[in-house]
C-alpha cells in the first residue's frame, strides 16, 4: 500500500510483506507472503572492494590469461556459495521468526493490514477481511474500511489516527465494530505511520479481537454487580419482620435493578386461576396492588406453564404471536405493560406465588435476567414465610402463655430428664420458691415423699417409651399443705420428630377428691339402702328415647351389670305381657294430660320364671309448649308387700278352713273318745291327750303360717319327753321332709296315737322298752313317696285288740282317706310296728299369676 524508503510512490508494486510466507493466519487472517526470495544490496555483489581491484589490475601479471580467468572463475564460485549459504540461513531464521510470530498472533488474536495514504487503499489479507465480515477479491479502501467501527466510535477513531499522521507517532485506541450481518465485537487497533521525509506515506496496523475478553469481563462486571445486589437484598431482608414489608422491599429493589416500571409479588389461587397481588413496586403513581388477575387472559396457558415450573417472558407484546390477539393486547395495556416476566414458585406441586416485571417499553430479556429474578423469587418465597413462621410462633407463644397463665392449673414442661424449663406464675405462687429457684428439678421435693417413690417407679417405662402419662400425686404448697393434684402429660417433640420432653398440668383436686370420697360414700350408703329396700332409679329421655338405669335398677330387674340395651325396648323386655299395654296406655295418658307425676306397678318376669312386683313413683318434666322431655322415677321392688298382703288373705281363708276343720275335728275326737272310754277319767285323759297333740301340731303350722311342718319335727315334738338323759330310748333317723298343712295334721295326730299307744301299752311303758323311727323319700313317676316305719321294742309283750279305738281308726281311715297312705299295723308280740306309704303333697302355689 505503501512503498518502502527509496522506492517511488508511483509505482503499482504492493508493498513488501512483513509475515511469515507460510501463509498462516491467525483469526483475524494474518497472511504471510509466498515469495521467499530475499533483495541482495548491490554493494553485495562484489568481493573485492575497489582499492583491491585497482591494485590488482597495476599488479605486473605474471600469470596467463588462462590461469587468470580460470582463478576469477573459482572465486566467483566460492562467492556464490557463501553467500547462497548466507541465504539459506536469512531464509530459516525468517521462517522461524515467522512462525513465532504467527503463533503469538493467533494466541493474541491479531490480525494486520497496510494503509496507503496516498491511494486510501487497504491492503488485508483474506483471512483477515473473512474475520471482519469484508468481502474478499475486491479492493479494499478507506471509507468502506471505517463503515465496521461503531458510528458513536467512529469520530474518536478519526482523531486517533488523524492525530498520528499528523506527528507521525504511533496509536492504540478501542471500538466497537458492527460487521456486514449485523455481528457485533471489539477490537483493538494499534499502529505506526511511515514517511517519507516529512511526508506520511503509509500506515501499518494490527487488529486484535478482544470480543470475548470484553464479553466475559462485562460478564463478571454483570455477575458481580447482580451478586453485589443479592448481597445488598439479602442485608436488607435480614431486619424485616413483616411478610409485607419483605414482599415490598423485593419488589423495590429488583425492580430498581432491573430498571423496569413495576415489580410485584403475587399469591396464586389454583383453583380460581388467579393471582392476587399482594405487593407491587411501581415507578409511577399507578399500581394494581390489591388487585386480581386471571392468568390466562395474559397468556391461553398461562396457568398451565406455570404450573410446570415454566419462567414466561414477553420480550414484546406487539410483536410476540403468542399475545397478539386483541383481548390480550387490550389486558396489556391496562397494566402499560410492552415487555413482561413471570416466574412461578411451586411448593409441593402446587403453584402458590408469583413474581412479576413490567415495562413500558420492550426488552430482551436475558437467561441472566430469568436467573436472577428466579433466584430472587426463592429468595422471597423464603423470607416470607420464615417472616410468617415467625410471626405464627409468637403468636403460639403469646397464645399458650396466655393460656397458661389463665389455666386454673400449674403448667409446665419438663426435658427427657424431667427438668422442668417452663412453668406459669401460678406454680411460683403455689411453690413460694422464688422464680429463680421455681425451675430444674426442686418440683421433686414438694412432691409428698411416698407419691414421689412411686412416681420414679411408673416413669422408668414412661420415660423409655416417650409415652404419655398421668398419675395422681400430693404437692406441698408454700404453707406446708399437702394437696391432691391431677397431673398428665403428653410427649413433646419438634417438627423434625425430635422428643424434646414433656408437656403438661397439674390440676388441684384435692376439694374434689375429698367431696369425690363423701360422695362415693354417700352412693355406697344410698346403694345399699336401695338394695335393701330393692329400689332402682331411670330416666328416660322421652325426645331421643334412651333410657338410663342405675346398676341397682339392672338388678332389680335381673340383668346382668352394664347389659341394659338403654331404651325402651330393654324395659319391655322384662314386663308381664298382660301388664305391659296397661302400663303404656297409663303413661302416655299421664303425658297427654302433661300430669307432673304419676304412680303404677306392675309385674316383671324373671328369667327364671318368677314374678316381681314393681311399683313405679315418677316425675314427668315438659318444654316451655308443653312437650314431654323427661320422665324421671323409681321402681321400688314390693314383691314381698304383695306376697304378705296374699299370704295373709290366704291365712284368713285358711283360719275359716282351719278352724272348721279343728272343730270338726274336736267334735270326731269327742265322739271316738267317748266311744272307747269306759269313765270320765279315762275320757278326759284321753280327750286332753289328742287335743295337746293337736295343739302342738297347729303350733308347727303357725310358724310357716299354715304352709308347712316339717316331720322330724312333729315326731320329736311327741317322743321328746319319752327319752332318757342318754338318748337310748328314741332313734329317730331320715331326710328332711317338710309336709303341706294337709298332710302335717293327720300325720301328727297319727304319730301322737303312737306314742300314747306306746307310753300307755307298749315300748314306752317300761324302763328297758325302746322306739325306733325311720323314714326315706322315693321318687316315683308320679311325684315324691314317704316311706315310713314305727318300730317298738324291748316293751311287754303286745295283743292284738279286741275292740278298735280312736287310735286305730285313725290309722288305718283317716291316712289313708285323707293322704292316700298304704298303712299296715302289725301287732307283733315282741312290738308294734307300723309302717305307711304315702305320696307328699306338693306345695301349693302361695301367689298366681293371676291378676
């Protein structure tokens, strides 16, 4: 482009290349020329300089011509040779120091070129103009040349150079470059001017990129400001209590950052699909805070992408196809919105939050831009609800204090070890230690020293199994009092799972405790007076229809404890067929009449077939209109009252019976007496004799009133008298046999014809004699038989009578008429023996069922 000093500046020759031949580049295309030949100065071309050729030429020759041509010729060889040999050596250092210098400017990113002043062409090599974005194959000047700088550096660049032409020193100056595609980079241009006398001829330059050293330099400068700004957040967040304060300062400060018009955060309703702003940053007045949005009118799946965790940016809302409808441009601007950014924040797969930026004018938003404003998203989510979590806390705390100290119980909790690390003030008052001392274990020694043994006992499994408990245990108040204390506990551990202790109360119950003794007792007194007198108490609740008994009641009738069904069914169950519709019509007529009590009874069956009489006293209860509530009573067991009042019924019915039956009984006794008695002496003997047995036998009657007697006692009561002091006279032996008052009268006057008869003619008439009674029951088919025997020994020897008396008459008619009784009398001379089968009357039924 330029010549070199002493060429001519007219001449079409390009200038002498200063690279390597090679033809390497670097990426700027640094080229080198191919030509390898190197310029030989002319004062080179000799070897002799002219004083030796002048010498030479005086020297007188003493050589032929010959052998002189010959000589030059050799040297001039030997010249040749050196300096070929010269050659070669220029030529390997030039091509070392070419290769040297293409690696430095490939590492250095340079590239060069030569600018003729005089023509303003530029000569580049192809590389070169490929990295630049210049056309190759065509000239190259000046003007085309200075279109690659940036226009706001194109005037700087200008005086650089200008500067430097003009004092012909070299320059070093930066700019921005725009290639032909619209590719941007930075270069550095350094180079020095060429003159020729005062005259700049030529420039020659180096170009080196430096487009990814400023990139990455603007990189950290970017990186380190957004890292400065989250620093700067995070300082300002740190002091920040309220969760919209936190919320407000974000929006500020990421807003100001980013230098958009608003930032705000938002809480989303998944289910409405809306997000409700609750704090926005505006540069202006104008602010939508408080306000909601549908997300899906900003964009048709909005909510959807969101919902995937997708960061939504709108470089420009009047060129993105995805908002170009009407109805979005429209919602777009009414928030003057021209470029916008969403970033949701997912918890548990839910999309709870949102962050968002506007501007009024558009922006491209960058892979940074999203990374930090996601970052500052999290950053917030974070804030705001440790700022809740706190807020929540001290309010919990605020709550259980207040709690606690209004509790009418001490409150505590206690470590693993049983420390106690909180209590209210009343356990301070109730303690008198002082608050210093209130703490750690001293609530061991107010513990009543018993209490506290077996405390350590049930809590070794307690504290094993980080369980719940509850005991009773006495506390020494601050006057020596010992007091009754509830206390339960329940295990205490923090969000992690962590057993941190115990929490739990201590509720005085000593007044309770004691009133709960006095009333168990009274129950225990009121329970048994009820069982006594057989009374149980109900209360039926007439709107639901439970029935509630008292365990006395199930007794009464006869249910086993706690198995009442608990309603009216279960009453049912046990009450008289025959009584149960009268009962019930008897009730509801006493409702109806809205009667305050009523009275009744009735009869229960027992499930093993026996009656019970019921008599009910009860107590009605209405509403304010008259309704039926409550029906409160009790069931008084007056079994025994119904069978006194029958039994005495009976007994009157049995005395006219009874006494009907002595007279006719007396009068026969009369008339038999008289018939077989030859004197009155004999007569009244005999007749007081039967009268006093009879007496007797009525008197073991009247003591079962008239029901039954049993006959080892009727036998007894007539041989008593009879036996001596050692019992030998009278054996009496069998089973317990009670006999119905039918059969009790004839078989006593029978056994008192016996004795008489014996006493008078037989066993019992002298000293030796001796009476032996035996008896035994038998079943038969048709019911229980007597098997009785008389049997008189050691007596004066017996004769069958001549002439039957009372006494055999009663023997042998009156048992059998009476009893159907199979009687032999046998007469035997060594003594009578009497023996008797009889059926036993069953006794007859003291109550029907009847009513």
């Amino acid at each position: 482009m330029a010549a070199r000093p002493g060429v001519s500046t007219a001449s079409k020759r390009s200038p002498s290349p200063i690279f390597s031949p090679s033809g390497a580049s670097t990426d700027l295309g640094v080229e080198t020329s191919s030509d390898s030949s190197v310029d030989i100065p002319e004062a080179e071309k000799g070897s002799k300089t002219s004083d030796e050729e002048c010498a030479s030429m005086t020297k007188p020759s003493k050589l032929s011509a010959a052998e002189n041509a010959t000589t030059l010729a050799s040297e001039d060889r030997r010249d040749v040779a050196a300096l070929e040999a010269r050659l070669r050596e220029a030529e390997a250092r030039l091509r070392d120091s070419n290769a040297k210098l293409r690696m430095a400017l490939e590492i250095g990113k340079l590239g060069s070129f030569e600018w003729n002043v005089l023509t303003d062409e530029i000569v580049m090599a192809a590389p070169t103009r490929e990295a630049l974005g210049l056309p190759t194959g065509e000239p190259l000047f000046c003007p085309r040349f200075q279109l690659l700088f940036h226009p706001a550096d194109r005037e700087r660049i200008e005086q650089a150079m200008g500067y430097a032409l003009k004092t012909k020193t070299d320059f070093n100056t930066e700019s921005r470059i725009i290639r032909p595609d619209g590719r941007t980079g930075r270069i550095i241009l350094r180079g020095s001017v060429v003159s020729e006398g005062d005259k700049p001829v030529q420039v020659n330059a180096i170009i080196q990129d430096i487009t990814e050293q400023e990139r990455a330099r603007r990189e950290g400068s970017v990186a380190q400001r957004r890292q400065a700004f989250l620093l700067n957040l995070n300082d300002r967040l740190r002091d920040l209590e309220d969760p919209n304060t936190i919320m407000e300062a974000t929006a500020e400060s990421l807003g100001q950052f980013l230098e958009v018009d608003f930032a705000g955060y938002g809480e989303v309703d998944e289910e409405l699909g809306v997000n409700i702003i609750a704090r926005e940053w505006s540069r202006w007045v104008v602010s939508t805070e408080g306000r909601q949005f549908r997300l899906n009118d900003f964009l048709p799946d909005m909510m959807a992408q969101l919902k995937e965790g997708r960061i939504i940016a709108v470089d420009d809302v009047e060129t993105d196809p995805r908002v170009s409808t009407p109805a979005m441009q429209a919602i777009y601007k009414t928030i003057n919105a021209r470029t916008a950014l969403a970033v949701p924040l997912l918890k548990n797969q839910h999309l709870v939050a949102l962050l968002y930026l506007n501007a009024a004018r558009p922006r491209r938003w960058s892979t940074d831009d999203l990374a930090l404003a996601q970052d500052v998203a999290e950053r917030t989510w974070t804030a705001v609800q440790k700022a809740r979590a706190e807020i929540s806390l001290r309010e919990i705390e605020a709550r259980f204090r207040i709690i606690a100290e209004s509790l009418p119980a001490l409150v505590w909790i206690v470590t693993p070890e049983l420390e106690l690390t909180f209590t209210n003030d009343r356990w301070v008052r109730y303690s008198g230690f002082p608050k210093d001392r209130a703490l750690g274990h001293s609530w061991m020694t107010t513990i009543y020293p018993p209490d506290m043994e077996r405390m350590r006992e049930e809590l070794v499994p307690v504290r094993q199994n980080e369980s719940p408990y509850e005991t009773e245990a006495r506390y020494r108040a601050a006057n020596g009092e010992y007091r009754w204390h509830l206390i339960r506990a329940a295990p205490l551990h923090n969000v992690g799972g962590e057993f941190l202790g115990w929490c739990g109360t201590s509720v005085d119950i000593h007044d309770l405790k004691q009133t709960s003794t006095a009333l168990r007792e009274s129950e225990e007194r009121l329970s048994l007076a009820q069982k006594a007198v057989g009374i149980g108490v109900f209360d039926w609740d007439v709107t639901s229809g439970k029935v509630t008994w008292t365990p006395e009641q199930e007794r009464l009738f006869a249910f086993e404890p706690n198995t009442f069904t608990q309603d009216f069914a279960g009453w049912e169950l046990r009450v008289l067929p025959p009584d149960l519709a009268p009962t019930k019509k008897a009730i509801q007529a006493a409702m109806e009449r809205r009667d305050p009590e009523i009275t009744f009874s009735h009869r229960i069956v027992l499930p093993d077939g026996s009656l019970r009489y019921i008599e009910v006293n009860a107590k009605f209860f209405y509403d304010a209109d008259g309704k039926p509530l409550r029906m409160v009573g009790v069931n008084i067991d007056v079994t025994r009252y119904k069978q006194a009042e029958q039994r005495q019924h009976l007994l009157i019915r049995e005395l006219h019976h009874r006494v009907k039956n002595t007279l006719a009984t007396v009068q026969a006794i009369v008339g038999s007496t008289a018939r077989s008695t030859s004197s009155i002496d004999e007569f009244y003997q005999s007749f007081v004799g039967r009268i006093v047995s009879l007496s007797r036998t009525h008197n073991l009657l009247t003591e079962d009133y008239w029901q039954k007697a049993a006959l080892e006692d009727l036998i007894r009561t007539e041989l008593g008298p009879y036996d001596d002091e050692a019992q030998r006279r009278v054996f009496v032996s069998g089973p317990p046999v009670e006999l119905p008052s039918e059969a009790a009268v004839p078989v006593g006057m029978a056994i008192h014809e016996l004795t008489t008869n014996a006493a008078k003619h037989g066993a019992l008439s002298n000293f030796g004699g001796k009476v032996e009674v035996r008896w035994s029951v038998e079943e038969r088919d048709g019911g229980p038989r007597l098997n009785f025997s008389w049997i008189e020994q050691d007596g004066p020897p017996v004769a069958t009578p001549s002439r039957q008396g009372f006494g055999s008459r009663l023997l042998q008619r009156v048992l059998t008429t009476q009893l159907n009784a199979d009687v032999n009398v046998d007469f035997r001379e060594d003594g009578l023996r009497f023996t008797m089968i009889m059926p036993i009357p069953r006794n007859p039924p003291l109550l029907t069922t009847e009513p």
